[in-house]
C-alpha cells in the first residue's frame, strides 16, 4: 500500500469508509460502468457546467475498493470527500472560506486574520492544529486520541469561531465576508462531506498544502507535517475537555 493512503487512513480513523464523495474530471456511462464495478453504488451524481470536476456520492463501499480511491486521490486523479460520523467522531474541522460570490478563490484579510487567530486560540487550549491551504480559504484540522459525540464537538467549535468573529469586529474587519463551516455538524452529518489532505484542488491544480507560522510548506514537507501532526500531536480527549470547559462554559455562565 501507497505509504500516503496509509497515513490519510491512520489520521481520518473513525471517518466511514464505506462511502464518500469522489470529484474528478471524468464522465460518461462507461466511466460509470468502470467506477461502479462490484457492489459499490451510485447515491447521486452531479455535472457541473464549467467541466472542471464532476461529483459522485458513491455508498456500499468496500476496504479494497477505498484503498483503490485512497490510490487516486494521492495521485492526483481525483479528490476524496469522506462523510463524518453521525454520532461521535474523533476528528473535527474548521472550515474557513472567502464569503464572495465571485472571486471567492483570493484569501481576504478576514480569512488571513480568522485562520491566525482560531489557530493561536486553538493551540493555546491544547487543540493542536493541522491547517490546510483548501483553495478557497483553510481547512482547520483537529485529531483527538479517541471520540467525542458531535454536539460536544459542535458547541466547542461554535462557541471558538463566535469569539473569532469577535476579533475581527474589534480589528474593524467584517465578519459577514467570511464563511465558517463546521465538520461534523450534527444537523446534516450525512449531506456534507470534506476534501481530505493529499490531493489537489480541482481548479487551481495547486497541492493542499500545509500552513503554519512562516507560511505555506512546498508538497514534500507539507506531508511531512502531516505524518508528524499524526504521530506527536494527537490531542488526549481530557485535554479537550479542559479546552471546552475552557471556552464553552465562562460563555454559558455570561449567557
């Protein structure tokens, strides 16, 4: 096995692998026929008009067929969406973009400072951070050692961005300009899906690389990061609680 698979499925452990959502450029009954072989599904298929990436929410998947997927995601042919958990995940995400209707591929101010400041609050808590460059704005990756259910997850990441969102006010920046998602959200766990790190976005053909303090890492050392966020910077589940008691509750006591 690809030793990238392997650490992508180390690292998202706990994400179902028995579905996804497959972004790629290809199309056509017989590319169907082909991608469909065996037991795996088709849920729904979406063309888009530009024919820059068509997307394939694809169910019953088998291990070997997902390492097959794995395969193509890291080679670039393709992007791989995984769904979350509908109960208790032991990853979490931030997703941080420009809120524009056009050009929403340029990083504002807003998501510069946003991303700068959830990672620094994040870090100071003991939620390490792994933050990826999603072409759009950041993917703000937190992995812990062991699961926690959604909504616990849920409110400590809501309660993170509203202070965020806060800091910009008081920097005299408009939160209204950027667009914050959180994985997984327990209102429609089965509806979104995220990009896992590896893979190249779809548009720009840019790697997802790593950010951190001095900047964006080239694709060598952003997957050396990764493998070593994987193996030193786990996050103890008691060390998140400490975090959550920490941010959610002064703010349930002000309320």
């Amino acid at each position: 096995m690809d030793w990238r698979v392997s650490l992508i499925k180390a690292f998202y452990r706990g994400l179902p692998m028995d579905r996804a959502k497959v972004e790629m450029s290809r199309y056509g009954f017989d590319f169907l026929e082909k991608l469909l072989a065996g037991d795996m599904q088709l849920e729904y298929g979406e063309l888009t008009l530009a024919n820059v990436l068509h997307k394939y929410k694809l169910t019953n998947i088998s291990e070997a067929r997902m390492d097959e997927l794995l395969r193509s995601h890291v080679e670039k042919e393709c992007n791989i969406c995984l769904y979350f958990d509908k109960r208790i995940n032991s990853t979490f995400c931030f997703n941080l973009d420009n809120n524009h209707a056009t050009n929403n591929t340029v990083i504002i101010p807003e998501v510069e400072l946003a991303v700068r400041a959830l990672v620094e609050r994040l870090n100071n808590t003991g939620c390490n951070t792994l933050v990826v460059a999603s072409g759009r704005g950041y993917h703000v990756w937190c992995r812990l050692a062991s699961p926690v259910a959604n909504t616990r997850l849920y409110r400590f990441m809501l309660h993170t961005a509203a202070r965020v969102n806060l800091l910009l006010h008081e920097h005299g920046l408009d939160p209204l300009k950027l667009k914050f998602n959180f994985y997984p959200d327990p209102r429609i766990h089965d509806v979104v899906s995220l990009r896992l790190f590896g893979s190249e976005h779809a548009k720009n053909k840019v790697f997802s690389r790593v950010f951190t303090a001095d900047g964006l890492l080239d694709e060598q050392a952003s997957w050396a990061y990764f493998e070593d966020y994987l193996n030193t910077k786990t996050i103890e589940v008691d060390t998140f609680n400490q975090a959550f008691n920490s941010v959610v509750a002064p703010s349930v006591k002000r309320s």
